[in-house]
C-alpha cells in the first residue's frame, strides 16, 4: 500500500520513514543505524558524484584509495582531534575465533591513514601541491538517534586532502571546494545553502578553521550542516613531520605545508529529501532523478482494439526513445500488471518530476498532457520537433522553482534579532536566528543552554507534547555575507553587555 499516512509538519520523522520507504530509497536493516541505499536514492549519489568528482578532476584533484583499516598508534597519532572522537571509533578485535595481537579501527575519517604517506611522499616544493580524493565510506559509532541519510553509522563521502605550499593556496582552495558544494546543493539538488565560517567552538579541532554550508529543514525549523571545507594549517605536518625543502634557501632547510580536508556525504540525499518532499512523497529536483519523464498509458478499456492498443503502446516507446534521444531520463512505463492509476501513483509518490499520460485521444491531436510533481500543476505540450526545448525547458522551470520555493521559505523562517526576549520565541516557531555576537565562547556557551531552559519551560507548560524540541541553539555559521552592523549593537546573549562583533546564523540542527 502507497499511501502515506503521517503528515510532514505533524510528525516529520514519522513522515521521513514512510516517504523514503514508499519512495524506494532505503530498506532498514538489521544492524542499529545502518540502512540499505537502494537504487532511486543511489543513483542521486551518483549524480553528485559524477558532478563533484569531475570538477575536482578538472582542477587536478587525483583520486585514489587508502585502506579502511587504522592502526591504534597511528589513530592515535594526533591527539587532541581524536579524543572527542575516540568514543564513536568502531574496532575490529577478533578474526574468526582468535583475538588479533593488535586491534584495528575502521577508519571514521582518514587524515591519520593518509599523512603519513604524505610525509614520505613530499620532499620537494615540486610534489607540492598535493591534492588526492577518495570515494569511499566511513564509519562512526555514534550513540545519539540514527536518521537515514542524515546521521548513520556507516555512510557514503568523498573526503578531499590537499597539501599546499603557500597559505594563500590553501585559503584559496578552502572557498573553491565550498563553492563547489554549493554548487552540489543549489544547481544539482535545488537546495538553497549558506556559506560561512564555524566557530571555535564548532569548527573541527584538529584544523585551523572550518568553513561550511548549511541547509534548513523548514518543516522543523532546524539547520542541518551540508558538507565541510576545513584548513588544517600546520597541524598535522607537525604531528606526521610532513615537510619540504624551502626553495627559497639552499641550507637544506625545511617548510611545513598548510593542509586542507573537506568532504561531502550522503547526507545531502537525506537534505534533498526533507527539504522538498510533501504529503504525497518524495519530490526528485530534476537533475538528479534517474527518471526525469515517465510514460504511463491510459484509456485502454474494454473496447479498445487490440490494434489500438498496440499502436498506444508502441506511442509510449516511442515517445520514450524520442525523450531519451534528446538527453532526458525518460520511461515508458507499459506493465499492465499493474492498473495505470497504480503506476501513475507509484512514480508520483517516487517524485519523478513530471509524469505522462499517453491516450488514443492524445495520440490523435498529438499533445501531451503534463502532470508536475514539485506543484502539482499541469501543462500541455505539443509533441513536435520542439519537444527537446520544451521539456528542457519544463525541468528547469521545476528546478527554479523549487530552489525558489526552500529560498522564500528560508528566509521567511530566518529571523534577524537583537534582543534576547525574541530569541527562544523564535526557535519555537521553527525558525533559525540571525544574531549579533561578542565573539566570546561563553556567551556561545550561554546562547545554547539558556535556550534549552527556556525551551524546556515552554514543553513543561504543554505538557502533552513531548514531542517539542527542548533543543537549544547552537551556532551554525557565521555567513560570509554579514549584513551591516551598526556601531554599539550588543551581543544577543542575555546579560552580556559587550558589543557584536559579527551576525551569527544559531538555530537548532540535525
Ligand atoms: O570533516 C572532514 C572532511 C573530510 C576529512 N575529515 C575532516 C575532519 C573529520 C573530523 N572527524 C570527525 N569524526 C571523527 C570520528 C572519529 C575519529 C576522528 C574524527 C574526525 O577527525
């Protein structure tokens, strides 16, 4: 049965099981915080992969791949960035029936594999810059709740690592990958993101500074960080004594090179998925559904001659080929074991963008008759020589709208405050809070916990709803694009007097 049964903005984790189920995205599995990626979500990742690993190529990174399979002294190499980690690093300590002498960690990331591969492969300023890429997947052995997608404890990534001469080099290729990644989340999965900077207190110890984009789940209100471009800096040349002759000396002297690391996970399917599904099911933004035009037959009965029926059917084909021989994922979809109401259902609830109805009636006047997903509208087409304009035209229409749609809605769940009193207020009224901040750690520190009180509070006075999110703001960002701070406007946080430094994006997240 197809039907959906929750609603999105009752129950949207209730509503993300049925949708990615029904959708044919994910089978759960019987491992805790695993799920089985099946074809119409795989194939989005594959989309994003061969989008993001060619323009990656075309910018000389090389791709390769390093074991999944750590050593505990070489995990353990690099120690302040590890130990927040260490209780999420999964081990294996046995083979068959016998303990092994020295247990090995499945990798949770890779820079303590690859650096010291690094260290012996650089020497000269001329093996700089080194730049290598892997497709592969990670594992963390997380304990908080497992979404599909969106936190599991084996998912998909590509996990970039390049080793520069010059900080001006790694700075600039930090903002080149994180346009790329909005470019993954706006052009390829019409999702709007914002690019900043972490904090301190949320940016990955172990680098110098980490930039990001981050998506927002309107339906929930919350952020959700998209993907991570990070400059390590110097850190782990000094832990893994990665160095290169200075060129600039003939003493013999050596130079540390300044590390990036970014990466981007299967998480945007997740993202993609809450962002634009609705009621009925997923809604696929065009460029990355494996189906972008389906077929589907109708106004066969009874009466309808075998002839008619064939000639319908061979229509459908051909429309089909036609489709596909200009560049679209189209599908003829002719299984009459199956009703055409229960077809047309099937890819509507899949969220192919736009859906056919081919009948004899049609057939004669040669127009097709459109239904659109992402709106639910319909169009007509005529079936001539246009049809590549015409359909390219009506998928980037889609796409458009869509990015559209998640824009206006970001913004408008987007509030711009500068009193504390509106600030949990808005949290519970599904919104992210663009903030002025001192800068300070504790009044991040403050921000967070004063608005779980206070949200706790809310949920003790609605007592029925245990559901509410007693969640407190962290921060997400700190745009790059900063709106204009007047002289003497205060950090947001209750009690400090100190003036703001900068807008900062705090909302609840995934
Ligand atoms: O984000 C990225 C992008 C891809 C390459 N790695 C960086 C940083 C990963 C940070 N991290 C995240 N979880 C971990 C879990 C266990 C051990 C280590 C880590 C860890 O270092």
């Amino acid at each position: 049965k197809l039907g959906m049964s929750a609603k999105k903005e009752d129950n949207i984790a209730e509503w993300y099981q049925q949708v990615i189920t029904k959708a044919e995205m994910i089978e759960y599995y019987d491992v805790s915080g695993c799920y089985i990626i099946r074809p119409w979500a795989f194939e989005v990742w594959e989309m994003i992969r061969s989008w993001f690993g060619s323009r990656i190529k075309d910018s000389g990174v090389e791709d390769c791949y390093f074991p999944m399979f750590v050593s505990k002294t070489v995990l353990e190499r690099e120690k302040d960035h590890v130990e927040g980690f260490a209780p999420e690093v999964a081990w294996v300590t046995k083979a068959g029936d016998n303990d092994l002498e020295v247990p090995v960690a499945l990798r949770p990331t890779s820079e303590t594999v690859m650096y010291p591969y690094y260290a012996k492969w650089i020497r000269s300023h001329r093996d700089l810059p080194l730049r290598l890429n892997q497709w592969c997947n990670v594992v963390r052995w997380e304990f908080s709740h497992p979404t599909p997608f969106i936190r599991t404890r084996e998912f998909l990534w590509q996990e970039g690592h390049s080793a520069y001469a010059t900080q001006k080099e790694a700075d600039d290729e930090v903002r080149e990958i994180l346009r790329l990644y909005a470019g993954v989340y706006e052009e390829l999965l019409a999702v709007p993101v914002v690019q900043g900077i972490k904090t301190e207190k949320e940016k990955f110890a172990g680098g110098d500074y980490t930039t990001t984009v981050e998506a927002f789940i309107a339906a929930v209100g919350r952020g959700c960080q998209g993907a991570t471009s990070h400059c390590l800096g110097q850190n782990f040349g000094k832990m893994f004594h990665i160095e290169f002759e200075d060129p600039s000396k003939n003493d013999g002297s050596k130079l540390i090179p300044v590390q990036n690391s970014w990466g981007l996970t299967t998480r945007t399917i997740g993202v993609m998925t809450m962002v634009h599904g609705d009621n009925i099911g997923v809604v696929m933004p065009p460029r990355v559904s494996a189906v972008q035009i389906v077929i589907v037959p109708v106004g066969v009965t009874a009466k309808t001659t075998d002839e008619q029926r064939k000639a319908l059917m061979d229509a459908c084909t051909q429309l089909a080929n036609e489709l596909k021989a200009a560049g679209f994922r189209a599908k003829a979809d002719l299984r009459d074991n199956y009703s055409p109401g229960w077809r047309f259902n099937h890819w509507e609830v899949k969220g192919v963008p736009i859906r056919i109805e081919l009948g004899p009636k049609e057939l004669e006047a040669k127009t097709l008759a459109l239904s659109i997903r992402h709106d639910s509208s319909k169009q007509s087409i005529a079936w001539d020589a246009n049809l590549k304009s015409s359909f390219a035209t009506a998928l980037d229409d889609i796409h458009n709208a869509m990015f559209n749609k998640a824009k206006a809605q970001r913004l408008d769940q987007t509030k711009q405050l500068t009193n504390w009193e509106d600030f949990t207020p808005a949290l519970n009224n599904k919104c992210i809070v663009l903030a002025p901040w001192c800068g300070d750690r504790k009044c991040e520190d403050n921000i967070k916990k004063v608005s779980a009180e206070e949200s706790k509070a809310l949920v003790a006075d609605v007592k029925e709803d245990e559901r509410a999110p007693s969640m407190g703001a962290k921060s997400l960002c700190i745009p790059f694009d900063q709106p204009a701070l007047a002289e003497g406007v205060k950090c947001i946080c209750k009690g400090c007097t100190n003036n703001a430094a900068k807008w900062v994006l705090f909302g609840r997240s995934y």
